[in-house]
C-alpha cells in the first residue's frame, strides 16, 4: 500500500551522495518558485465557495490581487448573502456572486473550484465540482467522514478531474528542511516518530467559539487542526497509515465551565470569565460575521462552555504505518504555551524540532532543528530568515505558487492530492471513531481505494 511518488529518484539520488554537516546549512526560499509570466499563459478561470474568513482574504482577495497574471476569479459562492457580498467588497471587484453552487458553476464556468467552506460540506462541493466537470483545490481537511472520503475517491476515479488539498504546514522552513534531511538518509530507517501539538488558551480556545467545536462541523480538532500534522508525518515519512488508536476527553471546555451564555458579547459573566473575548474590537469580523448573524445565526463568539460542544480539547493518537514505523500524536488546546515538539528516531540517529509561539520566546529558542547521528554530539540546523511574505510565515504564498505559477519546481513532491488528503482525513476519522469504539480502527475497514 506504500505510495511511490516522483521524488523517489531524488531521495535516491540524496542518500548515495555524501551529506556533511556543513551540507546541512540553512535552507531558504529567495522569492517566487518561477520566473516572470510568459505571454502565452492562459489565465485560470476560478470559482470559491465559502467565503469566510480564510476564503475571502488569502483564497481570496490576496489571490486576486497577487495571481492575477494567472487566474480570474470568476465567482463567488456562499449560502450567507450578507457574507459573499461582503467578500466581493473586501476582494475589491465586481465578481458575480451567488448563494446557489450549481446556478454559479453553470453561469461562470470555471476551470477550478476552491473550497473554503465549512470542514463538513468540503467533500461535497468536491465531488460537485467534479460531477459539473470542474477541477477543485480544497481547503484541509478534505473530509470528516469516512462516506465521505469513499465518495471523493469514487467521484475522481469516475470523473478523471484533478484535486489538490491546501496543506500549507508542508510549506513551513522547519517542515521542508526536515523532509530533506530524512530524504537524505541522514537518521537512516525511520523506527518511530512522537508529535507533540500545544494550543494556548488563546488560540486554542478559539476553536471552541466557532462551528470548529461541534463535531458535525469539523469532524473534532484530529480532523480539522490535527489534518495538517497527519498530512505532514504521511509526507515526512513517505507512508500510509495502516491502523490507528486514539483517546480523548473534554477537560476544560463546554460541560466543564462553571457557567455559560450565548455569546460573549451579550454574556452577564463576562467580568468574571478569564477567557472572555470582544469581538467588537476586531473590525473585520464584525464586518464578515457579526453583520451577517441575521442570515444564518452563527456566532463567531459563542461561548466556550456551550454545552453543544462535543469535541475533544485533549487527545493522543498512536499510528502504524505500512512502513513499519510507529507515531505517537498528542494534541492538547488547554496549555499555556504554543508550540510543537516532533522527534523522529531513526537507525542511524534522532531528529528533532522545536516549534514555538513568538510568546514563548523568552523561555525557548524559537524554531530550531536539532540532529543527533549515533555516537555524535548533537548537530543544531540552522534555518535563514525567509523572504517570502504572506500567511503562515510565507508558507501561504508557496503554496498558491505551486498552484498557479507555470513550470514552479516541486522537488520536495509538496504538492498534495486526492490520496494525500484522503489519507490526511482518514488518520483523524480513524481516530475519532476509535474513541468511540474503544478499539483499534484499521484503515482498509474504512475506505478502498480499489
């Protein structure tokens, strides 16, 4: 079941050669993946359905006004009407917009659909998309059912149409730099790997305001916030999972706080509540959701103890994988510092990275590699400032490079598809359902790929 891509001969090519420590020096992006936009480039026509914030800022005005040169954004889709127009005014054009996904496909035409709505609802504006003869690009995860992903498998192999998933963490400079060293061969057989996922009580409480905290929505953080390091530990080690089991349990939010409201702004114990957040103060939300509740009644500051939540805010994963190696996964959203602590152990050595918030700093060292090769001192990889600008660090802009721009390389192979999304989802579907089962869940007893 190990998937094979077009890196292989490059990995090969690495391992043969002699990687010295001072080989391993800093890796940075320069600027743009390709050169300047060759006449003959036809512009993309493209559609967005889900126009949130995500969808309206980097899926949306930031590509209009950045990739224009190769696309035109030809649509805007959105069920909120409040929502779509605003959006259409934040992106700064006359794009068309609708509330009705297929009145927009048949009026527009697109070549390409990007899907930035709800987690829940991704899987089925991708297999539309599809049906309707378009290619789609999908915000992670790409699904949260495991019918679902069965049925974007199914609707791909029926309809011949392209899909590519956003996983935009392969793109950080601590990702991309561990992914060549383990191509290189530097810590040799990858045994096992721990990843260790910290949320603060600002960021990770935050998924509990929004529809992130009912799992009819996203599937529970292993799906929405745990996809991206799913799809990272798949890319990392060039494997598939083959079997998962998982625990969780809800310690701080929802039924656990000691009173609760509807939302923060109207709530009476606002005073007394240490994670109390005003919305108000945020110009952009009260424009792209607090001014549209009188559509579709979602608030982006519900209250954090809502007793609707029935997510987890505390989980451990352990996966097998088809290579044999073995990953234990924590996730917890309750801490009071972010970061992130992964370690691979290897036959020849040990790879480490240090992931933390800019708020930890005076207690940590930031980003930072570490690589121990067996009977060695350890050896710290060192990683220059890069000079890219845009979301997560830059890593937004990669990613729609290697989407849009002709001829960008993707020698790291991160350009991720239907499988890698699949495969990303299926670890965090596998891991709820294995909660709720009490058991270990198998991979081949929820989707085929055959």
């Amino acid at each position: 079941m190990k998937k094979h891509t077009g890196n292989m001969s490059r990995r090969e090519f690495i391992r043969k050669s002699s990687v010295s420590a001072a080989a391993l020096g800093a890796f940075t992006v320069a600027g743009p993946l390709s050169a300047a936009v060759p006449p003959e480039v036809k512009k993309i026509r493209v559609a967005l359905v889900g126009t949130g914030s995500r969808g309206s800022s980097t899926w949306g005005e930031s590509l209009v006004r950045d990739y224009g040169d190769y696309l035109e954004m030809v649509g805007l889709c959105d069920i909120n009407s409040k929502r779509v127009d605003y959006a259409r005014r934040k992106i700064g054009s006359q794009i068309p917009t609708f509330t009705d996904f297929d009145e927009m496909i048949r009026s527009t035409r697109p070549d390409t659909v990007i899907i930035t709505t709800v987690d829940a609802y991704h899987a089925k504006y991708v297999t539309r998309a599809m049906e309707l003869g378009c290619d789609a690009i999908s915000e992670k995860p790409l699904c949260t059912h495991a019918e679902q992903a069965q049925s974007i498998i199914d609707t791909c192999k029926r309809t011949g149409r392209r899909l590519n998933v956003t996983f935009n963490a392969r793109y950080g400079r601590s990702s991309m730099k561990a992914k060549e060293l383990l191509m290189a061969g530097e810590i040799g057989e990858i045994y096992s790997a721990d990843y260790a996922e910290f949320l603060d009580l600002d960021h990770g409480a935050s998924y509990f305001r929004r529809w992130h905290g009912l799992k009819q929505c996203s599937g529970t953080l292993l799906c929405h916030k745990a996809s991206h390091h799913f799809d990272q530990l798949n890319w990392w080690l060039d494997a598939e999972p083959v079997e998962v089991m998982a625990y969780g349990d809800l310690n701080k939010y929802g039924r656990n706080g000691p009173f609760r409201h509807l939302n923060c702004r109207l709530c009476v114990h606002k005073e007394k509540c240490d994670l109390y957040w005003d919305i108000t103060k945020n110009k952009l939300f009260m424009e792209l959701y607090v001014n549209c509740e009188s559509e579709d009644g979602y608030y982006r500051d519900a209250c954090l103890y809502r007793n609707a939540i029935n997510i987890y805010d505390t989980m451990s994963v352990q996966v097998k994988y088809d290579s044999g190696t073995l990953v234990t996964y924590s996730l917890n959203a309750t801490v009071a510092t972010e970061g992130q602590y992964i370690v691979f152990h290897g036959s020849k050595g040990r790879l480490e990275l240090h992931n933390y918030d800019r708020r930890s700093w005076n207690v940590a060292p930031g980003t930072n590699i570490r690589l121990w090769r067996n009977f060695e001192d350890a050896t710290v990889v060192p990683l220059e400032s890069r000079r890219v600008r845009g979301g997560h660090g830059g890593s937004d802009t990669l990613i729609k490079d290697v989407l849009f721009k002709p001829g960008a390389k993707d020698e790291l192979g991160q350009r991720a598809g239907m499988r890698d999304g699949i495969m990303s989802s299926i670890i965090g579907i596998a891991a709820y359902t294995s909660i709720e089962r009490k058991k270990p869940v198998k991979i081949t007893d929820l989707i085929t790929f055959a």
